[in-house]
C-alpha cells in the first residue's frame, strides 16, 4: 500500500485528470482519496492504493510529476 501527497494549481479536471489518466488506466485500485485546496488555490490530493513495488511506484510518479498543474509530490508512507 502507498500513500502520497500532490500538490498541484487547482483547476477544473485536475482532479479526474489524475484519477482516470494515471490510475484507471492502469488498473490501479485507489483506496482512498480526498483533496483540500487553499484559499491560495493550490490543492492536496491525498491518495491511498496498492502498487505492484517501489520502482512502479517511481514510475507513477513520474508521469504523474509531468501533468500540467502539477507542483510536487510526496511519499507520505507506505
């Protein structure tokens, strides 16, 4: 089970954008989700799901790192 933190500009269809694009696809079964935006309008995406190690979890990441609006990631655990 992995748990991350993105951080990214809020803007319409950022949200599904990231749930279907990167983790519908790829058959990635999400455990929970939840968002948060500041009143400076950037939002936190806390994610929970179970990928198949460390170096698909990288992986996710860093196509994840390359959507427009996307600020930063982190590992919160897992």
């Amino acid at each position: 089970m992995a748990e991350i933190k993105i951080f990214c500009n809020n803007r319409i269809g950022i949200f599904s954008q990231i749930s279907l694009r990167f983790f519908t696809e790829r058959e990635i079964d999400i455990a929970s989700m939840s968002s948060k935006t500041s009143k400076q309008g950037t939002a936190t995406i806390n994610m929970s799901f179970e990928v198949g190690g460390v170096d698909a979890l990288q992986q996710l990441i860093n196509r994840l790192m390359a959507v427009n609006s996307v600020i930063d990631i982190e590992r919160s655990n897992g």
